[in-house]
C-alpha cells in the first residue's frame, strides 16, 4: 500500500459518525494552547501595521504564537525584538519560522537584489 501524499493543502475534512472519537485520539498527548485577546492583538496588528495583508497577518501570528509559547517565549518580548527589524529581514524571519512549521516536502524563499559575487556549485556567478 502507498502512502498519501504529504502536501503543504489543507485536508479535505470527511465527516463520518466516529469524528468526535478521532479528534480525541489524534489530538492526545497535544495540550490545547490557548492566547490572551491581548496576545492575538498586539501580534496581528504588528504584522498588519508593516503591510502584511489580513489573511497573511493572521496565519503569521498563529504560527508565531504557538511556537513562542512552545519555546517559553513571552509574546510581548518577541515583538520587541521584531520592531527593530526592517522589513527584508522580518520577511526572512517569517519565512523561516514557517519553514519550521511547515511539512518538509516545501519550503517558503525570497530573493534580493544584490550586487555581490557568489560561488554555487564551482561555478563563479556576476550579479550586475
């Protein structure tokens, strides 16, 4: 048998009459987290005031929230050290936040325009 494809898509939801007993079986040894309206707040309204759109805002500070209080973090500490970011260094950051919350099988880039030499693969690459 083969196993399903791993995809960075969200499930397709099947309801069936067991759906209550997997739910509590797939879920646990995870403790539910919970956050502060104050919480969800101050972090959505962070990444909407550096010109994140809603959707994108939202799904950041999820992610960001849940793996801050994984690590012992306070949220209000993160955000401090994010405000003295500029904007390319808190697209990297973000991305690699999500890249470690993402299934392996995609990751999240960027590129920048940089005028620098770079070796890849012993061939010596000019940017103009």
């Amino acid at each position: 048998m083969t196993e399903p494809l791993k995809l960075n898509l969200p499930k397709e939801v099947e309801k069936d009459s067991a759906d209550q007993t997997k739910r509590f079986f797939n879920t646990y040894f995870n403790a539910p987290l919970s956050f502060s309206a104050n919480e969800v707040d101050a972090v959505l309204g962070f990444f909407e005031s550096r010109d994140f759109e809603k959707s994108a805002a939202q799904s950041i500070s999820t992610v960001l929230m849940q793996q801050a209080k994984i690590d012992g973090v306070n949220v209000y500490t993160l955000l401090d050290t994010l405000k003295g970011v500029d904007d390319i260094q808190i697209s990297a950051i973000v991305a690699q936040v999500l890249n470690y919350n993402r299934q392996k099988v995609s990751s999240l880039g960027f590129t920048s325009d940089k005028i620098a030499r770079e070796e890849s693969r012993n061939i010596v690459v000019w940017y103009a």
